[in-house]
C-alpha cells in the first residue's frame, strides 16, 4: 500500500515540479509589479491574470500529458485542457492535472491500436489528424461537462480549506502533512496538493498560507540542530552540512533519515510546524508562490512586500519548538549518543542486488571489480537529495581518479544500463522492482543519509581499492603511486559488436538491439536506445540495397561516451516499413563523428558484392577488416 500511495503521489508532483520555475516566475511577477507590490507597475501587471488563466494550466496539462505519452501526449493535453479552463472562471489548475493524464491515455491507446496497421507513406497524416480529432473531442467534452465537475470539486476543496483558516485551525495540516513527509511522500502533498490549492487562494486573496504548510525548513532544522548539539557519532558529524542544506538549500529529504531512525522525533517535527503556522495564522502571513524548494531563501523570495520579516520570523519559531521538543528525545536516547547508528560493514563489501531476484526482491550479491560504469542516486522526484548525493560521491570519485559516470534520477526513471543504484531504505523496494522490470542488472546499496553514510564509504572504498581509475592512470605495484600511461583509445569496432546470423525480428526490436549492443560496449549511455527509435519515427534511417543503419537524435548527443559500431546480420531480414533490411549497422558518433561515420559506411557497401558479402558471411574479422 505504501509503495502504491507512493506511486500516487510521485504521478501527482511530476506534474507540477517540473514547472515549478514557470510558478516562482509568475510569483515573482505578482509580487513585485501588483498595485500591493514592491514596484508597482500597471503594464507588466497585466501579465498576471493570462499567465495565472492560462500558462500555468496549460504547462501542468503539457507535462501530464507527456508524462504518459511522450510529446504526442503532452501537445494533446494542452488542447484538451483548453475546454476545460475556457468553460471555468477559476484557475483550473486540478483540471489540468485530470484533462492532461486522461488525453495522454486516449492517444496512447490509440497509437496502440494502429501500430502497424497504418500504410507506409501515410504515417504522418494519420498521426497529426487523429490527435487533431481526439484533441477537439476532448476538448468539446471538458468544455461541457468535466470542467463543471471539476470547478465543483475545486470549489469544495477551496472551501474546506478556507473554513480551517477561518477557524484558526490550519495547524492541524501538520498532522497529516508531517507524517506523509518523512515517508518521501512531501513532494507529492507539497506539490500535487498544496501548491495547485494555493494558487487558487493566491488569485483571490494576493497570499496562502498553504505554501508554508510543507517548505517551511524551521520543524526540520530543529531535529538537525539538536542532533548536532546532543547527537554523537555519525549522528553529530553529519549534521552540520545537513543543517545548512536544509536552511539555505531546502532539500529535505535531508532530515528524513534521523526522524526514520527515531520515528518518536516525528512528534517533535510536527510540534514545530503547529505552531509556525499558528503563528501563520494569527498574524495573516503567507507567500504569493510556491517556495521550491523550501529553504530559507525562497520563503524569503515569494512573501508578500511587507511579511518578509514574519515569514522569517516563521520559520525561527518552527527551528526553536522543533530543537526544544527533539533535545531531551535525542540526549536520552542511547542511539544517539554512540555509532551505533551507523550501518555495520564487517568483511568483504557487499551490495543488495535485483538482477535474479525472484519478485524483484532484493538479494545478496557480490560486487564485481571493473563491472561499475554508472551510480544512479535515487529518490522520489529525482531532484533534491539524490541530487545532493550523486554530487557529493562524483567529486570524490573525481579526485580519486575514479571514472565512473554518477547521475540522479527519480526511483521511477532508474536507467536500464545502471550498474549501482544508491537509495535510501523506504524506497529501496521500489528501486529493485524498476531495476528488474527494465530487465537491468543494477545492484542496490541501501544508504541513510546522503551526504554521510557508512554504505557510501563502503562503496567508495570497493571502488577505489579495485583500481576503477581515470583512462590513462594505473596503479604503480611497488608504491601503489597512480601514474600515467598511455593509453591506447577504444576500438570503434569490436567483435562483440559485430552479431551474424541473427533470426528475423520487428524493426522495433532490431533498433533496440543495435542500441543495447552499443550500451553494452561502453559506446553510449542507455538512453541512447531509446533516441534511436525516437529517430527511426522521425524518418527511417533504411538506406536501399538491403542496410539500415539506425543511430540517436541529436539531443542524445549527450548520452554518447566514445564513437562506436555495431554490425548485427540479418539473413532473413527486418521489414524497414515495406523495405527488407538485412544489414543493420547501429552507430554512435562523438560530435559530429556519425556523419564521418555514415560516409565510410556508404562508401564501403556500395560495391554490391561487398554487401552482399556482409549479408551471408560466417566470418565476423571479414567485417571488421572491411570497415576497418
């Protein structure tokens, strides 16, 4: 139930956090140039009100949609949404969050239902009408009837909560916000919840003080202050870097590991935020946008001219309540005064992997020298500790010479090619269900803090002591000095790249094997497969004679490590819509490499024997010397 509510909520915020920025804009606009502004300005104010009416809905409504069908789904989404914020009065902020999934799922389906039935050369037409029809419908629909039931439920919603403020008991949000919090779910009651609410107060009242219900840093940095004042051990020395990424950078995620160690501290968290919004309360102070993240700067940013003392003052009363209610829990708990909160690590390092496990359960595994090309820090949204995390350890890596590429995603979007996922124990669960429904190989490393944990050091020793260093550096076997080597650069053709005598398979499949062959060699990253086929939709990438050679979109540039080729032989062949391949040569180019790459290719298998000899040969080295 956990991991579902889980699932529910990250669906919710992924909507809204990615036009975060577009929000603080807006805010920062309202907040300035209003007639109640810092400076005052008539002409710039009169983007507030379309901005507010349309822009905001219409990002939320592209994003939802995108979210469940790539870009198709996210220009549907917009159309759809249209009927719906047209037929309301309101800012259809919930609207959008519903138009936008539902239009990315009809013209999923529908894309579904079609794939392969669709006559070569009309691709295109079908394409662009069947989203003009269904987005029309859709919108005549929202038009008359959903955008009534939703300005409803909205209207509802805006009720319940203006009567909790009316009734000066808005602080007992924290009773349900809190709890949700340190089960990673803040970003979805923050931002699914919340921020939407809140701008409809905002475009009525000019404030809410719903965006100070769940960024407010003071409940959070009190537990970090007085684990720093009566903590020991890896307690104490972790956090005073948290104290300061949880006031001035607003992730956090960071505090949620000391509550989950001593869930009794989570009184103490809402204590603290009681009565910073009571004190909200009886002195009317809210901000004119979202705080995102919630730190100390960005509450100062969105308070309206005039609170931004209060709102300070705050966010103080949340820190002092919070440090005075979690001291005497932390002082007299053993648990925090020794190591004992650090995770044991006694002999061979070992990881949780899910590569064989049965129900994507985690099992124990060993971890392979030289097999580490990505760590992936994972958390919920992707964004904030995970983000902290996987710069912290690259820069050790980094100076210790280590070359392995460290990036953060969100538990929901952990790469196929991920070699270790790094996540924090609530969500370690869902990591391993990812990592084995991308039928990856990732093994798991469960952490409880992301700036200072006993399994990071683990991982990082394993890494270090295993030789894993920068191209060109060895270890020197009588001083264990790193020096400099020459090393020769990889092959642009392997012998594992090159693949004979494959059986007939879909075009699709065919991409996705050149892309994952490429990935496997270390040429790319594993989202280049993905371009590959985002490409092959654009235009097909069948030359004649029998070869296709697929390769990514320009925007996967990024993904690419090193100039590669992949030879994979078909001598049944791949039906390239109506063409027969029987060739398909993968490639990967640094730059501009590929197009280098794409005229030596022609240039070689342009002789028609040569071609064909590539299409029947037993001799991998025939191949290579060829195109060598």
């Amino acid at each position: 139930m956990q991991q579902e509510i889980q699932k529910f909520g990250r669906a919710l915020s992924a909507m809204v956090m990615p036009n975060i920025g577009a929000f603080i804009a807006w805010g920062l606009i309202t907040a300035i140039f209003i007639d109640s502004g810092w400076w005052p300005n008539k002409h710039i104010a009169q983007l507030v009100s379309p901005m507010l009416k349309y822009l905001l809905p219409l990002l939320i409504a592209y994003t939802a949609g995108k979210n469940v069908a790539g870009l198709r789904g996210g220009v549907i989404g917009a159309v759809a949404s249209m009927g719906i914020i047209i037929g309301s009065d309101i800012p259809m902020f919930m609207g959008a969050m519903v138009m936008g999934p539902l239009a990315g799922w009809c013209i999923k389906r529908f894309d579904r239902l079609v794939e392969g039935k669709v006559r070569q050369g009309f691709e295109m037409l079908v394409d662009n009408f069947s989203l003009g029809i269904i987005g029309m419908l859709l919108a005549i629909v929202g038009y008359l009837f959903i955008g009534g039931v939703v300005s409803w439920l909205v209207e509802a919603a805006s009720a319940g909560v203006n009567f909790l403020l009316a009734q000066r008991l808005s602080p007992l949000l924290s009773l349900v916000v809190d709890p949700c919090k340190v089960l990673f779910l803040n970003n979805a009651v923050n931002h699914g919840i919340m921020t939407p609410l809140g701008i409809e107060q905002v475009s009525e009242m000019g404030q809410s003080m719903l965006f100070l219900v769940d960024p407010n840093p003071g409940p959070g940095l009190g537990i970090l202050l007085a684990c720093w004042v009566f903590g020991r051990g890896n307690t104490r020395q972790s956090a005073p870097g948290a104290v300061v990424i949880q006031l001035f950078g607003g992730i956090h995620e960071i505090y949620f590991p000391y509550v989950l160690a001593k869930p009794v501290l989570l009184l103490a968290v809402i204590g603290g935020n009681i009565c910073a919004l009571l004190f909200c309360t009886l002195l009317d102070i809210g901000l004119v946008a979202p705080a995102s993240p919630g730190s100390l700067i960005s509450i100062i940013l969105m308070a309206p001219k005039g609170k931004t003392i209060l709102a300070i003052l705050a966010v103080v009363v949340g820190t002092v309540v919070s440090f005075l209610l979690s001291s005497p829990m932390i002082k007299h708990t053993p648990d925090f005064q020794g190591d004992t909160d650090e995770l044991p690590h006694d002999g061979p390092f070992s990881l949780t992997g899910s590569g064989q496990a049965q129900d994507g359960l985690a099992t124990d595994v060993g971890l392979q020298a030289g097999t580490v090309r990505k760590i992936v820090f994972s958390c919920d949204a992707g964004m904030g500790s995970s983000a902290l995390g996987a710069t912290t350890f690259r820069k050790r890596l980094q100076q210790a010479g280590i070359p392995i590429e460290v990036i953060n995603t969100a538990v929901n979007d952990i790469p196929s090619d991920a070699d270790v996922v790094v996540c924090q124990q609530v969500l370690s669960e869902r990591a391993a269900q990812r990592v084995a429904s991308m039928g990856g190989h990732a093994q798991i490393v469960n952490i409880r803090n992301f700036l200072k944990d006993a399994a990071l050091d683990g991982l990082f020793a394993h890494l270090r002591d295993n030789a894993c260093l920068v191209p060109g550096w060895t270890v020197c076997g009588n001083t264990g000095e790193r020096i400099i080597l020459p090393t020769p650069p990889k092959d642009m053709l392997q012998s594992d790249g090159v693949i004979l005598g494959l059986p007939s398979e879909s075009k699709e499949e065919a991409i996705r094997r050149a892309g994952e062959c490429l990935v496997a060699l270390g040429y790319v990253d594993g989202a280049y497969a993905d371009s590959m086929l985002e490409r092959e939709r654009l235009a097909t990438t069948y030359m004649g004679m029998g070869l296709a050679i697929p390769h990514g979109t320009s925007e996967a540039k990024a993904s690419v490590r090193s100039s590669g080729i992949v030879v994979l032989q078909y001598p049944e062949s791949v039906d390239f819509d109506g063409e027969k391949a029987r060739l398909v040569i993968g490639i990967a180019g640094v730059g501009d490499a590929h197009l280098e790459m794409l005229s030596h290719i022609a240039e070689v298998l342009e002789d028609e024997a040569v071609m064909e000899q590539f299409c029947t040969t037993n001799d991998k080295q025939q191949i290579i010397d060829r195109l060598r």
